[in-house]
C-alpha cells in the first residue's frame, strides 16, 4: 500500500462515520418525524404480534 493509500482509506473511514452519525442523530432527536413514524411503526407491530391467538403461534404437535 503506498503513502496515498493510507491516507485515502483513513478518508473513507472519516465520511463512513460521518454519515452514521448523521442517520443516528436523525432517528435519535425526539422532535423527528422520522422517530415519529418508526414509533408508530414499532406499536402498530407490537398491537398486531400481542392480537394473535396463543394457538395459532404454538400449533400442537410440532
């Protein structure tokens, strides 16, 4: 790997997290709409998973 290199992939390393950072910070603020809708989205699966009958997840005999 020659000098350049080293300095390129440190480069790509810094925009990889940059950019993670930047989502994390956007699904994390409160205010987001983002955060809004992936909370609907976790209760609405949560309501649907808690709604199906104990027989229909554990048929008998396996």
């Amino acid at each position: 790997m020659n000098r350049v290199e080293r300095g390129q992939a440190t480069a790509e390393y810094a925009v990889g997290v940059l950019g993670a950072v930047t989502i994390a910070t956007v699904l994390i603020h409160p205010d987001s709409p983002v955060v809004e809708a992936l909370h609907a989205w976790i209760e609405d699966y949560v309501r649907r998973v808690l709604t199906i009958p104990l027989p229909d997840l554990f048929r008998w005999p396996w």
